[in-house]
C-alpha cells in the first residue's frame, strides 16, 4: 500500500500545483518540438525511398557546425546562413551521386548500411574542417523565460515550437499540393514503377535530401542555440527514434505529434515520478513508450498499416 501510494502522490502534486503542471507541460511542448524538428528528416528520407537515414542526427551537427564555423571566422550571420544551405544542398547532390546511384533498386539494408558509412564520414569531416570543441551559437534570441498568464515560457523554446508548426505546414503542403510531392510519394511506393513513368528518381532523391538537409539546418541552429553546437548532437537522432515509432515513420505531422507526446511524457515523469527512483527518468522514458507502443499500434499513430496476404 505503501509503494501504490508513493506512485500515486504525484497525482497529488499535480492537483495542488495546477500552475506549475502547466509550466512542466510547457516545456515538455518545447522539447517534443525540438525532438519532432530531427524526427522530421528521417520521415522526409522514409517517404522518398523507404530507407531508415542513420545519418540524419549527423547531418544535424554538420548543418550546425558549418554555420558555427563561417560565423566563427568573420563570415555575417546572414551570408554565413545562405552559405550553410548552398552546403547542405551540394551535400545532397554528392550523397545522390556517389552513394545512392550506384545503390538503386539494392534492398533496403544495403542502403541502410551506406547511410551507417554516410554518419562516420561525416562526422569525421566535420571535426575535420571545423575542430571539436563545443561551439557556441548566438542566433539572437536569449535562452531566458517571461511570464505569461502567471506561466513562464522560454523565449528560444518557443522560437523552436514557431519554427516547428512552420517547417511541418509547409512540408505538408509541399508533400500533398505539389508536384514533386505527389512523385516524392509515388517513388516511395515503387522505385521501378515510377521511373517506367518517367519521373527521374536522381532528381527526386536530390530534392528529398535538399530538404532534408535544410530541416537538419532548422535543428541544428535550435539545438546549438539551446546546448551549444557540439558533437553530442549526433546523438540527439536515437531520442527522435521513439518519436517515429509513435508518430509513424511516413507522416509528418506524425513527426510532430510524436515529439510533443515524447516531450510531455518525459517532462511529467522526470519531474513528477523522477525523485521515487533516484532521477534521470528523462534519459529512458521515452524509449519505454515507444516499446510500450510497439506492442498496441506497430505502425505508429500515423503510419499506414500493412495488411500481406499468405
């Protein structure tokens, strides 16, 4: 009785403390967002070509660094930015040409391995070009908090859920509205068919890994801003794991519901539940959710379920 009240308790605290719930709850948003903001560029790679990007987390770093890197040297904000995207756009014209091309209509695991080799070279260039010690990213907005309605709310948190709800408008859009979209979709179906129909798989794989380049960018510069620019930051690609697990690993806005449900559970059970078992809840909640997901709806909450006849 005594245990099944100490787990009760925190439902106590949250009655009593309705404000401070809020806050908690709050920065769980914040931090859902952030997780959604590289969850978002596994999805676009998984839609475009039914391959698992290993390499996104980096892609995070290396978007960050080079940014960090040009501004470090005298290079203007703005320009430094610009030139960061002509980067990441040159990145993926180099990944469609010398890994990708060689690999078409090879099964998935193959191209997943080469996105394995992708992450080392690129974390090795980048500490490479632009060293490794933990760099940091000023982008004008302060990591401090104001009140509103009695609630604190972080300034740069909430640039980060901005530029989230922003990102995953115009990629939804893009993906149901357009074009490219539309053959993005038809490409993830079946590369064969959609080459018998004339859409150029080169072109479309070179589009899908621009944007999702510059999605890593938007996650970098809100992750740098937040904890410094350091290579830690690949790392931050197994925390969007359980966010596609739940999300599903085709929808974006999968991507971002993911992330909030991540970051409000990891946030409440840290707070609330973290004092009863020592602490550090936040590091492996997240992935006892997803495993607690798997088993109910494999597919995600918005993944396509697949139904195969024997």
């Amino acid at each position: 009785m005594g245990a099944l009240g100490a787990v009760l308790a925190p439902f106590a605290e949250m009655a009593a403390s309705p404000l401070f719930l809020a806050e908690v709850l709050i920065g769980g948003v914040a931090a859902g967002l952030l997780y959604a903001l590289v969850a978002l560029g596994f999805v676009l790679i998984f839609k475009a070509s039914g391959v698992f990007n290993f390499a996104q987390g980096v892609m995070v770093l290396f978007a960050a660094l080079t940014l960090v890197g040009l501004m470090d040297r005298g290079v203007p904000a703005l320009l430094a930015l610009a030139l960061t995207i002509a980067v990441m756009i040159l990145l993926a014209f180099a990944i469609e040409r010398v890994v990708l091309r060689p690999l078409v209509n090879q099964a998935p695991i193959i191209l997943f391995m080469a996105t394995i080799g992708l992450t080392f070279f690129l974390e090795g260039f980048g500490e490479m070009v632009w060293g490794a010690n933990v760099k940091r990213l000023d982008v004008g907005i302060p990591d401090t908090s104001f009140k509103v309605a009695g609630l604190l709310v972080n300034r740069l948190e909430l640039a980060a859920a901005l530029t989230a709800a922003v990102l995953v408008t115009v990629l939804a859009i893009f993906f149901q509205k357009t074009r490219i979209g539309r053959a993005l979709r038809a490409v993830a179906d079946d590369h064969e068919a959609a080459l018998s129909i004339g859409i150029p798989l080169k072109t479309i794989w070179v589009v899908v890994w621009s944007v999702s380049g510059l999605v890593a960018l938007a996650a970098g510069i809100m992750w740098g801003a937040k904890s410094g620019v350091q290579f830690s930051l690949s790392l931050i690609a197994l925390k969007a794991l359980p966010v596609l697990i739940l999300g599903g690993f085709t929808s974006v806005p999968g991507a971002i519901v993911g992330g909030i449900m991540i970051g409000i559970g990891e946030k409440v059970a840290e707070v609330y539940w973290g004092p009863l078992v020592g602490g550090a809840i936040e590091n492996w909640f997240a992935y006892v959710m997803a495993l607690g997901f798997l088993l109910v709806r494999p597919q995600g909450l918005f993944g396509e379920r697949i139904i195969e006849r024997v």
